[in-house]
C-alpha cells in the first residue's frame, strides 16, 4: 500500500461544517467564526518516551488526539479541526485500522475532523496540531490566578503513574486493579465541556500532562503568585489508596499523564456542574513558590519534581 493509498484508506473523509477544503490538498481552508479568537496547540507522541510499543493501536489512536484536545480544553475552546503528521516504520494495515479506530471514535465525540497532515516512513511517531476557537475576552490562561483564588482539580489523579509503575515493575497490582490504572493511562479523557463551561468562571487554567507539582507552577509564575497546596485533598482512586503514602504522593503531585484540569476561581464562585467531579486542593497567596501541606496544615517534605524531557 502506497501512502496516497493509506490515506485514503484510513483518514480521508468528506469536509466537515466549518471546513471548505480538508485532507488532500496542499492545505486546509477553514471557515472562522466571526470574531472568534483561534487557538492552536501541537504535541508529539514517540514510542518509548510518551507509549509503551504494547499498547493497543486503538488506544493509541484514541491517547494521541486526546492529549491535544486536553490543550483545548484548558483554554476553554470549542475544537474546530487537527493535522495528523504519522511516521511509520512499514504499513501494518491492522495497527493501523486500529489506530484510526481511536482516533475516529474521540474525533467524532468531540466534533473535530481530520483537515489534513502527513505520512512517512520512520520509527513510530505521531504528531497532531488542533485548532480551536474561543469568544474574545474568554479565554482560558495561566496568567489570571490572584491571591485569594481557590486552586481545583477534575477528575482523580496519579493512576496513569500507578499503571507506569507496574509497567516497570516496581509495583504489583491484581488483574481488576491493574485494569483501573491501566486505562487512566491509555485512555484519557479530555475535559473539553468543562473548559468552555469555566469560561467567565476560571481566572487561570492548565492541564496536568507533567505532574501536578510542574504544571500548578506553571500557573503561579505566569500569573506572579504563589499557593498552599493540600496533598491529602488530592482525588485519588481506591487503587491508588491503598498504596504507600510515600508512592501515593509522588504519583499525585509528579505522575503526570492525568490530562485533568487544573484552575483557579474567585473563593465561592459557582462552579459549573458537567458531570465531571471537582476538588479544592488549595489556596493563591502572595508569598512566591508553592507549599505543599497536609489536611492539618503541616508542610510536607516530598523532594518531587514534575516531569522534563530534558531532564528526566
């Protein structure tokens, strides 16, 4: 199979509203909204750094447009459209029915088509770009927590670390548990309604993709504040409770991987309820840095750091 076959085969489909021109020309012609702001974010998957080579293709089709659209969502963006740029070491045509598969499925249920891209031949690598849009003066940032603001979290986090680390064998799970963790892992769940829902209600927003500790930080120097945070508030699953403390905590505050929101709002602002849990895990200060405490208000010594594809 040729790659103008492959494409064809897999991920071409007739243009979507909002699409004038999609796969197969030399570029996309998107029709914007009227006067909305564009919002567009890039991120790469290569196996052995971001996947294990185990993982189902349809998983992973599902993974790699995920943790684009987690982009979007902690911008408060309406998904418009995303590139696929795939290189593959040879064509497997069931890997990639699978794959495309994943990707199909969560580009359907989050309204998002396919608009163009590349294929080539190399080691597994995948990379996406979505496009987004957002009403002016509504979008999401790192830079508007202000002292006082309440700092939350969706979702549960560190089962997709958990998972990591029974990968690597340092942690033993039965069959049910492992399943639980396992998926959090493989099969992310983009927030995308509760980031447009926080439009107008979130001072300041990011998603956990580097651990909690990192991406918090994040937030605090953009925004020139600092904040307490409460480790024993952090939502955690009963799988990942009944581990050790020491392993709970390095897997809540540095797993990364959880690809839930993490923001900050006014003290007793009216949250949006979308079926989607949320949690107050902390306070915006003054004070620079962040400090990480227990449900007594006693700081906790962790030694964590987020992860760096730099330094990891």
């Amino acid at each position: 199979m040729g790659e103008f076959d492959l494409i064809r085969r897999f991920f071409q489909r007739p243009a979507a509203p909002g699409v004038e021109v999609g796969v197969g020309d030399d570029c996309a012609v998107l029709v914007p909204t009227p006067g909305a702001r564009w919002l567009v974010s890039s991120d790469m998957l290569v196996e052995g750094r971001h996947f294990l080579s185990t993982v189902a293709p349809e998983r992973l089709g599902h993974k790699a447009l995920a943790v684009n659209l987690s982009d979007l969502a902690a911008c408060g963006a309406t998904p418009r459209g995303f590139t696929l740029a795939l290189a593959l070491p040879r064509v497997d045509e069931a890997w990639l029915a699978g794959f495309a598969r994943g990707l199909w499925a969560l580009a359907d249920a989050s309204g998002i088509p396919l608009i163009g891209g590349d294929t080539t031949q190399g080691p597994l690598n995948i990379c996406i770009t979505v496009f987004g849009e957002a009403p002016p003066g509504q979008v999401l940032l790192r830079s508007g927590a202000r002292i006082g603001d309440e700092i939350w979290v969706s979702g549960r986090l560190g089962d997709a670390r958990l998972a990591l680390e029974v990968f690597r064998g340092t942690v033993a799970l039965d069959g049910a548990g492992f399943d639980i963790v396992r998926a959090a892992m493989e099969y992310p769940t983009p927030r995308l309604a509760l980031g447009q829902a926080l439009r107008g209600i979130a001072t300041a927003a990011i998603d956990i993709s580097d651990g909690l500790l990192g991406d918090l930080g994040h937030i605090l120097a953009a925004s020139g504040v600092g904040a307490q945070l409460d480790v024993d508030a952090l939502p955690r699953s009963s799988v990942l409770a009944s581990q050790p403390m020491a392993l709970q905590q390095e897997c809540l505050l540095a797993g990364g991987d959880d690809y839930e929101l993490v923001f900050t709002a006014l003290a007793g602002a009216v949250l949006p309820d979308v079926g989607v849990p949320l949690t107050r895990i902390g306070v915006i200060e003054a004070e620079p840095g962040l400090r990480v405490v227990d449900a007594h208000g006693l700081s906790v010594e962790h030694g964590l750091r987020s992860f760096d594809h730099f330094a990891s």
